[in-house]
C-alpha cells in the first residue's frame, strides 16, 4: 500500500492468507525435489539397463506415487496433532452436506416393493403388481399375476385366457387337421 491509502492512516491494515512461496519446511514435502532425487538415484542403479525415465514407463509412475506418498505424510506430520485426531473441516462440508440423503439399503428395496399396487392390466404382460404381505403362506409373492393360455388359431397365436387378456374366444377342440385334433 502506499502511503495515500486511507486504511494505513486509520491504523487498519488487514493481512489476507497467501500460500508460502519460498522453501517447504521439509524436503518430505517438496514433490518435484524428491522426484528428480528419485530419478537420479534410478539412473545411477540402473545404469544402462533401464534408460526410459519417461512419465509412460510404469517404473517412474511407481516412483511417482511414491513420491506422492510421501509428501502427503510430510504434510500430514507437520500437521498439529489435535486436528489430525479430531478431523477438522478444513473448511470444506462434511459428508452429511454432500451426501444429504440416507444409503439404500436391502430392506429398503424390499419395503420400497412390497408397497408397489399395479392394477391388473397395468404391465406389458397384462398382469398386475400386489405383493402378498407378511403372514400369508405366499408372502412377498405376486399376487396378481396369472398363467396366460396360448391357443393357435389359423396358425396365429392367441391369448385365449384369463377372460381380462383374452383376445380371441377358445375354439374347442382342436381345429379339424391339426396335430393332436382328434377329427
């Protein structure tokens, strides 16, 4: 600030907090130090066996993940200890914030269907969804879903019941030549 400000002549001077810009306080936490140490020590144990020091080569990125695991414990151990164990919120929201909603659970996903109520004819098939209900000996089975019986009529097939799908009246018996027609 220079010296016309109006905030130095009413004594305010606000600080804001900056990242550090000069040396880590440790080499633990300095990523590309260690990296280009890891590099160099690679070089010399290797010597001309191994000359792709490369970010493809699967050999750097082991030695890039280790590299990172160790800045993250660098970090970690600088970190007061009281915040490590209490967990702090470093400012950012919780789970509770993120995930607002509870997880689904099995017995979830069983009420969730059990209380499904279909009316007949309400699916593709025809049928409708009831689950019979805790108690019955067909607990948790449909109890609106039926056999369909298909009867073939001049080679097409037709539902021929239950009587609420059918679409063609039963033609009994058998039509004269087929199969099992006994005429």
């Amino acid at each position: 600030m220079n010296e016309a400000d109006p905030r130095r002549e009413q004594g305010v001077m606000t600080t804001f907090p900056t990242l550090p810009t000069g040396p880590f306080e440790h080499v633990s936490m300095d990523y590309a130090r260690l990296r280009d140490e890891g590099l160099g020590l690679l070089g010399r144990l290797a010597g001309a066996q191994w000359t792709d020091f490369n970010t493809h080569d699967p050999g750097i990125t082991i030695l890039e993940q280790l590299c990172y695991a160790i800045t993250d414990l660098g970090y970690r151990i600088a970190y007061p200890m009281p915040e490590l164990l209490a967990g702090g919120d470093a400012g950012l929201p919780g789970p509770e914030a993120i995930f607002p909603s509870d997880p689904v659970t099995p017995a979830d996903l069983r009420k969730a269907a059990l209380d499904t109520d279909i009316p007949e004819g309400g699916t593709m098939l025809g049928f409708g969804v009831k689950f019979f209900g805790e108690g019955s000996q067909f607990a948790g089975q449909n109890e609106r879903s039926f056999p369909v019986v298909l009867q073939y009529i001049d080679d097409k097939s037709y539902v021929v019941w239950p009587k609420s799908q059918m679409q063609r009246e039963t033609v009994l018996p058998l039509p004269k030549g087929t199969t099992f027609s006994n005429q």
